[in-house]
C-alpha cells in the first residue's frame, strides 16, 4: 500500500478507552499509504487506549473535535473495538 495515499489528510476520531489495537493497526496502516493521519479527540489533551480491560498507551489529541475542519481532510477513521 505504500504511497496509495500521499498527503491525504486522514482525521481518526477516539476517545478514552478506544481499544488500542484498533487504533494503533489503523493509523500505522495510514502512515504506511503515506497519508497524514491526525487523532481527534472531544477535548484538547491526551486519550487513554485500553488493551481489553488494561490500561494502553496515552495518545495526544491533535486537534479538538470542535476545533477540528471538515473540510481539511480526506477522509475520517472511525476506530472501534
């Protein structure tokens, strides 16, 4: 997949408790197709991932959904676990 996505802006929406795997797997597949991916969070910050009922990584938030816009990216990647 590499290049498929050259400077596509990708928002990836997730809050606390996303499973991590289900964001990590994702994103690194984005990075890989050369977009740009950009985590949105509902707050400015960090977000938790969890690993089943672990406690993951912490993810700094790129930019605030309400901050976030629309029309800035290409696509948007909804995580889910």
């Amino acid at each position: 997949m590499s290049g498929e996505l050259n400077g596509k802006r990708v928002a990836v929406l997730a809050t606390d408790g996303v499973e991590q795997a289900e964001l990590d797997q994702p994103w690194q597949a984005l990075v890989d197709a050369g977009a740009r991916p950009e985590l949105v969070g509902l707050e400015a910050g960090t977000i938790t991932a969890y690993q089943h009922i672990d406690k993951g990584d912490s993810k700094d938030v790129d930019v605030a959904v309400s901050d976030a816009d629309p029309g800035s990216y290409d696509a948007l990647v909804l995580p889910a676990g």
